[in-house]
C-alpha cells in the first residue's frame, strides 16, 4: 500500500516513474523529469539493521550520482542512510522532502 501511496505522489509531482534492476536488485521507483533522475526504495519499518541494509543495497549499487531516498512509516530513522537520504512518509507527503521540483 505505502509504494501504491509513493507511487501515486511521484506521479502528481509530473515525474515519470519506472522500476530499475541491477542484477538481482530491484529499485522500486526511478522517477525522471527535465533529464535528472530520483531513485526511490519504499519500506515500512526499515528501523532492524539488517533490514535498512537490504533495503539500500540497491540504491548504493547506482554509481551516477543522483538522489537516492528511501521512503518509510519509521519516523526514528534518521535523515540519512550511507548517502541515501531517509524520509517518514507522512512528512514527505507534505513536502518536507530533498525533492527536487524544479525543471
């Protein structure tokens, strides 16, 4: 349900929305515009280290320098996750987000 809400939302910002795969991982959402992309991970309760580290693999296997944000309901996360920037989804929803909406 959270990556349908995330989904939806990219879609209302005027992103583009693709999923991408390096190898056998997945990246829930690519979300493109004016030639820059966001790459999205959607987790409910990442807060277990192992699960915040599977979640983020993806993201920290994409070399190219673009915002890497992972999505969640864990409001204790913290902002920032090895360069993958962690947002509660709630305040994301609201604007409280790295965003771009420019371009």
């Amino acid at each position: 349900m959270i990556e349908n809400i995330v989904y939806l939302e990219l879609l209302r910002r005027c992103f583009r929305v693709s999923v991408g795969r390096i190898g056998e991982l997945e990246i829930d959402f690519i979300a493109e515009r004016a030639g820059r992309k966001d790459y999205y991970q959607v987790s409910y309760m990442p807060s277990a280290q192992a699960t915040l580290k599977r979640e983020c693999a993806p993201l920290l296997a994409v070399q190219d320098g673009y915002p890497k944000h992972l999505i969640s309901m864990d409001r204790l996360l913290g902002a920032d996750y090895h360069g993958v920037a962690c947002h509660y989804l709630p305040e994301w929803l609201c604007g409280g987000d790295a965003v771009r909406r420019d371009g």
